[in-house]
C-alpha cells in the first residue's frame, strides 16, 4: 500500500471524527456517497482515488491536497482551515478592500511554508 493512500485514509478519519464525532453515515450523506462506500475506503478496501479527495477538499474547504498531506503536530483545527480557506478565496476574488487584501497577503507570505 502506498503512503499516499494511506494518508488519505488516515484523512477521511480524522475529518469523520472531528466534524461528524465519528458517524460515517452522516459524513457520506454529505459529500453523496454510499454510508458502505465510506466504510470499505476507511477499512482499506476501497482506495480514495483523485477524484473523491479533490471533492472532499471543496466540499468542506480545505487547501488544495489536504487529503494528500500527512496531519503535523502543529496543524489548525478544522474550523480553523476552513476559516483560512474562505480568507484566501476572498484575497484572490478580490472581495474585500484592497488596504485589507495587501496586509492579509503580507501575512500570508511571510506564514511558513505549507508542507508538501
């Protein structure tokens, strides 16, 4: 098994758990999916392919390949990456004031770098 597949699924726990207190059946209902289909992917019997992971990124706006990366031990909660992820959106949409925009982008580039 490649890591990478193991890491989604180690993922797709982790968002079960903190945004669902662990109840698969709820968490399928919200991105479209068979309650079983999300059970064999957390038991290893169905990878997570491409597809699934980028859906599951927007449908709970996470940064692009959040699936893709392993959790740190310094890592913002959940609430907190979807907070980011609409502050970035609005950055590059323009939707907020540009003296605003231009200091968010100063915070943003000199934040560390995000792991690959």
């Amino acid at each position: 098994m490649t890591d990478l597949k193991i890491i989604r699924r180690e993922r797709l726990r982790q968002l079960i758990n903190e945004m669902y207190g662990g109840h698969q059946a709820s968490f399928a209902h919200r991105i479209e999916r068979a309650p079983d289909y999300i059970s064999r992917c957390l038991t290893g019997n169905k990878g997570i392919g491409e597809e699934l992971a980028r859906s599951i990124e927007r449908e709970f706006q996470l940064p692009d390949y959040w699936m893709d990366r392993a959790k740190s031990t310094v890592e913002p909660s959940m609430d907190e990456l979807q907070w980011l992820h609409g502050v970035e959106k609005s950055v590059k949409e323009r939707m907020i004031p540009e003296h605003i925009r231009a200091a968010i982008n100063t915070l943003i580039d000199s934040a560390p770098p995000r792991a690959a």
